[in-house]
C-alpha cells in the first residue's frame, strides 16, 4: 500500500500540482527570491498547491482504507505520496536540463528536494492522522488539518524561496 501510495504521489500529485501551478500567476516582478511579496506568492501559492496535491493522494486513495488504523499512518501515507511527488517533480526537472547535466549538482539537488517534500508531507501527515483518530468535534479536528496544511505550505513556501536563492547565487564547492 505504501508504494501504491508512492506511485499515486508520482503519478497524480506530481502532474496535478504543475498543471494547477500552470494555471496560476507566481511570476513576480521582484527578482529577489527572498523578498516579502516572492515568498508569499512561494507559500500561498506553489506550497498550498503542491500540499494539496499530496493530500488528495492520501484522502482520496488509502484514507478509508482498513489499513490505515492509527494516527502514525497518516505520516507514512503522506511521506510516501511527498516522495512520490518529488520523484515526478525531480524527473520532470532533470529532463528538462537535456544533456547538460552536472551530475553532482543535480545528485545534490535530487536529495534534498526529496527530503524535503518527504518532511513538509510529514507534517500535514502528522495532521492528518491526528484528526482522523481524534475525538474533538468536526470543527476542531477541520482546524487542525486546515493548520497543518498551512504548516506545511509555510514551509514548502519558504523551501522554495531559498532553493531559488540558492540557485541564483551558484553552489560553490
């Protein structure tokens, strides 16, 4: 189930964030990747979207299955759909280099990229789990998927702010 679920992250999340990306607007005129308007258009949009991504994975596939009985599921399940995620988004990203690869920058860029969709996934996972066992009313176990979302899209957000800063300044050995 949990490669399944890695499959539907690589398969569905992946392709589902960049076609919802695609339709909208993260272009900004700042060309500072860690100014106050980029980075908030890094959260609220490119980090709610991709979360959502790996959340409608997780909902949608093995939420309501039998085997997801204890609140630690929802961090394997959504690790796995982040994972998943990574792989198409780190796929997606080599191809488009072409032949122009530099095999340790993009072994460098593949890693993290992966842990750290892994953990941002982890957190709303954390969330999800939580208030799927939980036995506060509706409203309050709503909240707190709603706050780990945004946790996760903060730091998602902020992960793409400075993987951009990174990226404009050169990896220097």
């Amino acid at each position: 189930l949990v490669g399944g679920v890695f499959l539907l992250g690589a398969c569905i999340a992946g392709p589902l964030a960049s076609f919802v990306g695609d339709l909208l607007p993260v272009a900004s005129a700042d060309l500072d990747p860690l100014s106050v308007r980029r980075v908030l258009k890094n959260v609220l949009v490119i980090g709610m979207v991709q979360e959502m991504a790996k959340y409608v994975v997780v909902r949608y596939s093995i939420y309501n299955h039998r085997e997801f009985d204890e609140p630690m599921d929802g961090i394997i399940y959504m690790m796995a759909a982040g994972i998943g995620f990574a792989t198409a988004q780190n796929y997606h990203h080599l191809s488009s280099l072409g032949e122009t690869v530099v095999l340790s920058q993009a072994a460098m860029n593949t890693v993290v990229t992966t842990l750290a969709h892994a953990c941002f996934a982890g957190v709303l996972g954390y969330a999800l789990g939580s208030a799927k066992f939980s036995v506060a009313p509706p409203l309050s176990r709503g909240a707190s998927l709603f706050l780990g979302l945004c946790a996760a899209a903060a730091l998602n957000g902020v992960f793409t702010a400075l993987e951009d800063r990174v990226t404009l300044a050169g990896v220097s050995a």
